[in-house]
C-alpha cells in the first residue's frame, strides 16, 4: 500500500518534500554524516535554487530527491506519496553532460522515449519538437563530439524535457562552461521553465545565478549540511526577464545578492565534524 499525505485545508501541497532527510557515508572505519536533517518542498511550478559550501551535501541532496541515492533516513514525497526509486517523473540534468557519444543529438533525445516504448513516429515528433525549442534546430544529426559546451547542455536539457518530467532536477548544470555560454543558458532556462511552468530543484556553487534563476533561494549549512535559510525572489522584480548582464546591475538583484551571500559566507569557516 502507498503511503499518502494529505495537505491542511486551505494550503498548497507541495509538489517535492524533503523531510527529515540525513545521509551518513562510512569509509575506513571513519562515518561522516553529509546532510543532517534536511527539509525542503518545492511547489508545483515554483524554482528553487539551492546554494551552500562545497561539500555541504547539495549534490547528494539533489541525488536523493532523484531516487539515485538513498537516504540514511528521512522520506522523499512526490504530491504526497513516497517517491519510491527513480522514474521519469524525475529527470536530472548533470554538470557532465552525459550524452552517448555514438548517437546524434535526435537519438539523445529520444533515447528515454525508446525506453518508455513510445513509437517511432511520436519518438521522432516529440524530439523534433524539443530541438525547436532549445535552438538546436540544423544539428539534429549531429553527433556530440561536433557540438559546443553549450549545444551538448541544451541536448541534455532536451533529454529531460521531452518525457514531461513532473519535476525537472539539475546539478550544476553550467558548471563545466565558460562565463559567455552560462549567462546564455541562464537565460535560456530562465526562459524555458517560465514558459513551460516547470517545477525545478537546481544546485549551483553561483549566489548570483541562484538568485537570478530562482523564485526561492535556499541557503545549506557548512556539513553536515541542513537547510539554514531561504530567501524568496519576488516574481514581479523589475530585473525579471531581463539578461543577466542588465539583471546584476539592478540595485535590487544586489541587494538579494549580498543577502544569499552573506549567509553563505558565514558557513565557509566551519569545520566539519567526523564520527569515529
């Protein structure tokens, strides 16, 4: 039997929690306790960045909201039911691009398609359709040896988005590209989820792209990591829907900016602790 939850009367239940969630690895006899009670929900449509200091947990985190790591304890729920393992409910996008070198950029792109079994016809349309909307339009032969940083990420972000994930989940998507290319893709995935009301978990070391892209930012302690604050975006700043150029010139976006930050800043100089 599935195990339900049902939200209070008058609330929104979120689309993603993250409840009591703890993880613990254990290497040579020495266990070091990653994340620490951590508790998080995203909202149907909402984008939540998530920053913190390298090696809060932000990745592993992210990872057992996928069903790709499980939890020392703790619980994942999907619109009040225990999310079980991975499915394409949940799709991630990693900072690797991770494409199959062999295949062209349609066959990327329809890979999960042909694993769900989808016909040939409704594999090729909705592929076709998801070039279009990433800008990929001319390179649907091409292989990912042939293509920019940026193209492959877009074939990535392709990948997720034709199977009509529930909940769209990224993992430093922009972090292996260069300063140009991740201000476009920024762009372009601000504009994609708002356009296709996507509901988004994205982790990045950047305080400046978490707040740019995310309707909520939420702040992680030094490890073991939990949630220490988070920090709302409002939807109608005047920099919405600006580049990020002009956005991060905005007084405004300063402002949220230095907040974000100046909590980050507070768990850099804390030592992590080690069980033995």
């Amino acid at each position: 039997m599935v195990e339900t939850e049902q939200a209070p009367p008058g609330t929104v239940q979120p689309k993603l929690t993250l409840r009591g969630i703890r993880k613990s690895f254990t290497r040579r006899k020495i266990t070091v306790e990653a994340i620490a009670g951590a508790d998080l929900s995203v909202n149907q449509g909402e984008f939540v960045t998530l920053v913190g200091p390298s090696g809060c947990g932000k990745s592993t985190l992210l990872m057992i909201a996928a069903g790709l790591e499980e939890p020392t304890e703790g619980d994942v729920v999907v619109d009040g039911r225990l999310a079980g393992p991975p499915g394409p409910d949940r799709c991630v996008v990693f900072q690797r691009f991770a494409l199959f070198p062999a295949m062209t950029v349609r066959k990327n792109i329809e890979f999960g398609l042909r694993m769900a079994r989808v016909s040939s016809k409704e594999r090729a349309e909705r592929a076709l359709a998801e070039i279009e909307m990433v800008g990929l339009q001319g390179f649907e032969d091409a292989y990912p040896h042939e293509l920019s940083g940026g193209m492959q990420q877009r074939v990535a972000i392709a990948r997720a988005l034709v199977l009509e994930p529930d909940i769209l989940l990224m993992d430093e998507p922009f972090g292996a590209l260069d300063a140009q290319t991740r201000a476009v893709m920024q762009e372009q995935v601000a504009r994609l989820c708002s356009e296709l009301n996507l509901t988004v978990l994205f982790v990045t070391h950047s305080v400046e792209e978490a707040v740019y892209l995310g309707d909520r930012v939420a702040i992680m302690t030094a490890r073991p990591g939990r949630i220490k604050d988070q920090i709302l975006v409002p939807k109608d700043a005047d920099w919405r829907g600006l580049s990020v150029e002009d956005a991060t010139g905005h007084a405004d976006f300063s402002a949220l900016r230095t907040a974000v930050w100046k909590q980050v800043k507070e768990e850099l100089n804390v030592r992590p602790a080690t069980k033995s």
